[in-house]
C-alpha cells in the first residue's frame, strides 16, 4: 500500500491515512460517525477502493432510493459544549498538513469536530484510481488550555477541511478555500480574505416551514500532479428531499475560480430550491445609515447584487438592512450571471484595521449552460450585529425539480475583485442616502464609473423612474474625483410603505449603464 507522505514520512506514522490494519475501525468510523449507508460501509472496508469518474455520483444516485438519515450527534464532552474562542484553540498542526513536503502546489489540512461543527464528514485522498480514507488523529492536531480535560483521543472526527496554495507569493503557501458547515464553502482571490460564504444548495429558504440545509457527508479530495495549477474535489450532498454529487475544479489566482458540476437525485418534488446560492453580510453603510453610533462608515461584506440577464441587461441592487425580511426576484431567462459584489476598496470607506472589509471578494456565478426560465431571490434579513450573515442570493428554476429524476446544471464562481465581465459602458460606484431638509423626504446621490461615463463628450440624460411616492430636484453633473457622472434626486415618501426606484443613464436611446435598482422601505 502507498501512503500519502508528509514531510518525508508516511502518514502510518502519523496516524492520518488509514492502513491496512484500520480496517475495523474504518468500518466503525463510518458507521458511528456518519450513519453509513451499505455503500459508506463497503467503501470503508477496502483501504485501496477504486475511484472513477462516476464514483460519487453512483453514491448519490443510491442514496436517494433509501430514507434520509441524519448523522448522529454524538461528540464527547467536553467538545459538544465547547465556546467559539475555544474551538479556535484545536489547531491542526501544520507540520501534519497532506503533501506537505511533496513539492507541490497544494496542502491540505483537517478541520476539527466541535462548537457548531457537530456533524461528521468523511473525507478520502484520490491518488490516481484509489481513493482512501483519512482518520481524525489527536497527534495532529494542538489543544489548547482553553479546553480542560480533553481526553488523549480528541478530536473525534472531522467537520470539514482547507486547503493552501500559491496565491499570494512565489513559494508560499496560503490558505485559500475552506469547506467546513453543512455546504458551505469560502474563497477568496490574490490579496484578499475571507468574506462571503456560498453554498451548494438552497431548500426553500424564507418560506413557511423553514429552511432544509442540505450537509456533505464526505469529500473526495484527487492529489493534484507537480505543477498542476488547479486542484479537483468530489463532494456527496444529502438531506431529507435529496442527494447530489459536486465536482469542484478550484483554479487560486488573482481571482479564484471554481468550477462547480452538480447532479441531484431528489427524493420529493423540490419546488423552491436554490442554485448557486451566495450568503453574506450587510450592517450598514451610505446606503442606508441605521447605525448612526458606530464610528465606522460602512460594515458589509458586500454591498450590491449585480444581475446581467439573458438580455444583456445589467442590474445593480444596493443591499439593505431592512426593518422586516424582504425578498426581491428578478425575473429572467437564460441568465448570464450574478453575484453579490464588494465595489468599495478603499479603506477609508470603513476605517477598520481589524475586519479590513475592502478586501473582501466579490464572488460572481456565470451559468455554463442554459439555466431557462426562473429567477434571481435576493433575501434581506433584519440583523444588529455584524457577526450575522443577513443577505442571500440564488437562482430559483422556474419549473419544480421532480423526484426520479436526475437534475443537472453546472456553473463557474469567481471569487476577486468584481464582476469578471470586460464591459464598455459605466456602472454604480457608489449609492449615498440622506435626509433632505423637506419631510418626509430623502436625497439621493448615485456615482457612475467606468468608461462609458467617464468618456461621454456630452452630459447623459438620467432616466428616473419611481413606483410611487415623488420625485423633484433631479440633476446630472460630472464628478471629476471618479472621472464619472453624479446623478442627485430627491424622493418624498409621505403616505407610502414601499417605493421601487430604477435609474439609467441614457445617450439619445442608448442606455450607456447599468440599471440602479432601490427599493425603499421606512428605515
């Protein structure tokens, strides 16, 4: 048997790849800590199992025949009662990482069970046509004293993993994509960090009944060749309605991409779900000012959806924090993409050494094939604190998804600086609102940047349409500080509840921008 080395040593003797004399307990890992199905088990048996193409998506496709079984819950004290600043204290020892030694682009390292991570996932090393299982070990990973008494054979099992390329410097190795949480998966591009999260799937999420959090029982993770730029990962999704195989190529750059290829077998008509859905965070900022007390002028991990339909027409919602949850749907067929955007990357626009939100990414979705008929939900959730994810952002099919089915789509995600889209027309820079000295009445200010403002050799004419309420003062000027077009309103919004405004720049009937989308609701 060939084990994986690290640092020049096989893994037998670091207690992380399974041998051929852990086979009894490979068999017990998958049936104690993930719930096995017959096809968890048998895999587990042979150490050195064939891996092929199909492999994972042959063990989704059966796992939709039986009844959905949750993992158990069962993670020793004191680890199933552990704080947040104690989970940080579990540290994967770096000296342990997967290939670490192997003159590779890539290593891997395990993410432990613990705190909100309290449902195992399987994880296996692909090398050429075999595939072998990793097994949680105390040797690789540190505790810390924040956790007394730990017993000698934590931890128990592995919540996820992340991974460290070259992104950054010739030679060095940074973290740069992370799947740990049901499916959630964070990424990031050249000079950036973690931000916004995405998922691999949504399950009828803001509806009555609550929301289904589809969760992947393990991954397949192929060890990349010498010098291979990109690094592939296989992943088994499952929930009540349905399971599903991902394929994820993940290319780190200046802005990472990933790939995604899904199949999804439901087990029940899915009517509401989600692909490609995006998670994040926005407090506050010009936008939208309701945290008049904290010195920072803007928290957000993103600040706009960005929306090019099967038109061609491009679409820019600025995020809110609304009062009350909100859900917004943009209509179309065949889509070219959408994301939730970060514009801003300047650091005075939030002043914050520590959280440093101007290198946040933008992650953009761009279908590969047609996505058909359906929609894009934009989600805002009510929240006080930065430290909750509020927006979410997906692409809701027009028709259900029926069970005896197979289901595929396939999509690239780039996780950078913005929309990776090359454009020649002018865009929202930026959205500022603030109270007129009328009642009942706002001012609005919107910047637009990009080449078709900046060289236009006449003014645009601004073409402003609101719901209700009403509209006065409307002005367009250049702002030389942005080399673009400054547009300012003012809205009176006495006796409404809801105003839906769309503003353009046009030339003649061209529309040179992005159409600005606003929807206001009493702060």
């Amino acid at each position: 048997m060939n084990d994986v080395p690290a640092t020049g040593a096989s893994l037998n003797r670091r207690g992380v790849l399974l041998g051929t004399s852990a086979l009894v307990a490979v068999a017990a890992l998958a049936d104690s800590l993930l719930n096995a199905t017959d096809v968890f088990a048998q895999a587990a048996e042979d150490p050195g199992q064939s891996f092929a193409a199909g492999h994972v998506q042959k063990l989704a496709e059966d796992l939709s025949s039986r009844a959905f079984a949750k993992p158990p819950h069962e993670v020793p004290e004191p680890f199933n009662a552990l704080t947040a600043e104690q989970y940080r204290d579990i540290r994967f020892r770096h000296e342990s990482a997967i290939w670490r030694g192997e003159n590779l682009d890539f290593e891997l390292q395990l993410l432990a069970m613990g705190w909100l991570y309290d449902v195992p996932v399987e994880i296996w090393i692909v090398d050429g046509d075999k595939a072998r299982a990793l097994k949680a070990n105390s040797a690789n990973f540190s505790i810390g004293p924040s956790i007394e008494k730990a017993p000698d054979t934590a931890p128990f099992g592995f919540s996820g993993f992340r991974l460290s390329g070259a992104l950054n410097r010739a030679g060095v190795l940074d973290e740069f994509v992370s799947f740990q949480g049901a499916s959630y998966f964070k990424s990031m591009g050249r000079g950036q960090q973690f931000g916004l999260a995405a998922r691999a799937l949504a399950v009828n999420t803001a509806r009555p009944g609550g929301e289904e959090f589809p969760f992947f029982r393990g991954f397949w993770i192929e060890k990349p060749a010498p010098g291979q730029p990109h690094i592939v990962i296989h992943a088994l999704l499952d929930s009540e309605s349905l399971s599903g195989a991902y394929r994820f190529t993940v290319r780190p750059g200046s802005a990472t991409t990933i790939d995604v290829e899904a199949a999804l077998f439901p087990r029940k008509p899915l009517s509401h779900v989600g692909l490609a859905p995006l998670t994040s965070m926005y407090l506050h900022g010009p936008q939208q000012r309701r945290f008049g007390r904290d010195y920072r002028p803007a928290v957000h991990n993103s600040e706009g959806l960005a929306v090019i339909n099967g038109q061609g027409e491009r679409l820019w919602r600025p995020l809110a924090n609304p009062k009350m949850l909100q859900t917004s749907a943009f209509v179309d067929k065949n889509l070219k993409g959408f994301g939730l955007c970060q514009r801003s990357r300047d650091f005075a626009h939030f002043d914050d050494l520590e959280a440093r939100y101007e290198r946040r990414p933008t992650l953009w979705i761009e279908p590969i094939g047609s996505w058909g008929d359906g929609y894009v939900e934009l989600i805002e959730i009510p929240v006080a604190e930065e430290i909750h994810d509020n927006i979410v952002a997906y692409w809701k099919p027009a028709n259900v998804i029926e069970p005896g089915k197979r289901f595929n789509y396939a999509y690239r995600m780039s996780w950078g600086e913005d929309v990776p889209a090359v454009w020649a027309g002018s865009w929202v820079g930026k959205t500022q609102v603030g109270a007129a000295r009328s009642p009942d009445t706002l001012q609005f200010v919107v910047d637009f940047v990009g080449p078709a403002a900046r060289d236009a050799r006449e003014l645009p004419v601004a073409d402003l349409v609101a719901s209700s309420g009403a509209t006065s003062k409307l002005s367009v000027q250049r702002n030389p500080d942005v080399q673009g077009i400054r547009v300012k309103f003012e809205l009176n919004t006495a006796g409404t509840e809801l105003i839906e405004l769309r503003l353009g720049l046009k030339l003649g009937d061209q529309l040179i921008s992005e159409n600005w989308l606003y929807r206001w609701t009493p702060a």
